[in-house]
C-alpha cells in the first residue's frame, strides 16, 4: 500500500548511488540488462546510452517492457534463459538487477564466467542484489529466491574468475523496507485497521520521509553498527571489473 512515488524515490537514490559507475559508460556504449523485468532500469539505460538490450525470462515482463521501451529504437528486448541464452557481446556495462538471488550458486558461477566473455575491454557487470547480514536465507513458500551475505557473493565472484567486487550499500532499498515492514508490523499489532490502506501506507511513507533525517538515514546506520537485523533484508551494489 506504499504511494507510486515511493519507487521513484528509491530508483532515484539507488541511480544516485552508482552514478559514478554508470558515468564511466560512454553515451555511445552497448548495454545489457539481464533479467530486466518490466524495464525501469532499461529505461534509465535508454536515457543513457545509445544501445540497450533488455533480457527477460518471463513473457509478461518482456511485454510489459516491450511496451514501455517501444519509443525507444535503439532499444531491443529479448525473451530467453540466462543458463542457455544470453546474447552475444561485447557489451560495455551489463546490469544484473536481482538475478544471482534466483540462481544456485553454481548456476550463478557458471553464467557470471559466460558473461565475462561478453565484456568490451575496460567495461564491467554491476549487480544489485538482496543480501542479509549474516549467512544464507532461503524462503519456504511459493517464493523462491536465496538471500546471500555479502561474503558469500564475493565468494562467488572468485569462483566466476573476477577479483574482489566493488560494493556499495544500497540505503534506498533499505529504506523501502523499513516502510514496508512498518505496514507489516501495523497489519499484525493493530488488526483494528484495515489491512489494506492506501491511505495508511501513504501516511506511513509520508511521515517516514518527514522524519528522513532520523528513519532513514540515522537508524539504518546505527542498527548495522550495533548489528541489530532490522530491517531484516538489505541490498547491495557490487562492480565487477576483470582488469582490476
């Protein structure tokens, strides 16, 4: 129930956190954005750069983006399977925006080295993946994703024949979660109210953005010193780049 602007809020942060690796980029470069769902990142490339393929496993996403990117003409999106279909490069940036988290670790190793082989000399992968704390959760239910520490994904990387990644901490999807576990909490304590509200999650949201100095900077930071897990799920930023 969180208000449409909060996701704008957070891919504007999230921009602001690797723009520095995205300026890197030459307006003219080829870019990959594998796993590109919907396509909001595909169109912040589309802004970006001059060439773009958007690849996507599901077929209601690749409509979805299909549609979004259609006056975009240097933008192409592809329906295929990481594991067997990954276009051919070289590109200049290729983005993984949350897809290791849906692959075993071996699946993940085996097409991080397929994707090196498909970078432009001095160009590098970027991955935003959700991570924990400490070790290894994976869900029970319908929904099937592993969440890695940051070790574990460094781990990885090695395996994939990369050196020690760039990391950056991602605040914005922090910030996102602490919201959405704030509706969580009102839902389960305060069953009185409805539990779907626009109107409260927007509030919720709202005095969050109020209060920014305090809930979204002060208290993320001071938990992860004290190593309290709250909010319990965290998102990382990580760069790769073969020639360091």
């Amino acid at each position: 129930n969180l208000p449409e602007n909060s996701i704008h809020y957070r891919l504007g942060k999230e921009l602001s956190t690797i723009a520095e690796w995205l300026d890197a980029v030459p307006p003219e470069g080829r870019v990959l954005d594998l796993g590109c769902g919907a396509g909001s990142w595909t169109k912040i490339f589309a802004n970006r750069y001059d060439s773009v393929v958007g690849f996507e496993q599901s077929a209601s996403m690749v409509a979805a983006a299909r549609t979004l990117m259609a006056p975009f003409p240097g933008v192409e999106i592809i329906e295929g399977d990481v594991r067997t279909d990954i276009p051919d490069g070289p590109f200049d940036l290729i983005f993984l925006g949350g897809l290791c988290m849906y692959l075993d670790d071996e699946d993940a190793v085996v097409m991080l080295r397929s994707l090196k082989g498909r970078l432009a000399p001095g160009a590098s992968i970027v991955l935003r993946e959700t991570t924990v704390p400490q070790g290894k959760l994976t869900p029970s239910g319908e929904y099937q994703a592993v969440y890695r520490n940051v070790s574990l994904y460094q781990d990885i990387f090695r395996e994939a024949g990369f050196p020690p990644a760039q990391l950056r901490r991602n605040y914005a999807y922090t910030n996102m979660e602490v919201a959405v576990e704030l509706v969580e909490a009102r839902r389960k304590h305060l069953r009185f109210l409805p539990a779907q509200s626009n109107f409260l999650g927007a509030l919720t949201w709202y005095l969050l953005r109020v209060l920014t100095p305090l809930s979204f900077w002060l208290l993320p930071r001071t938990l992860s010193r004290l190593q309290i897990n709250w909010p319990h799920l965290q998102n990382h930023f990580f760069r790769l780049s073969p020639s360091e």
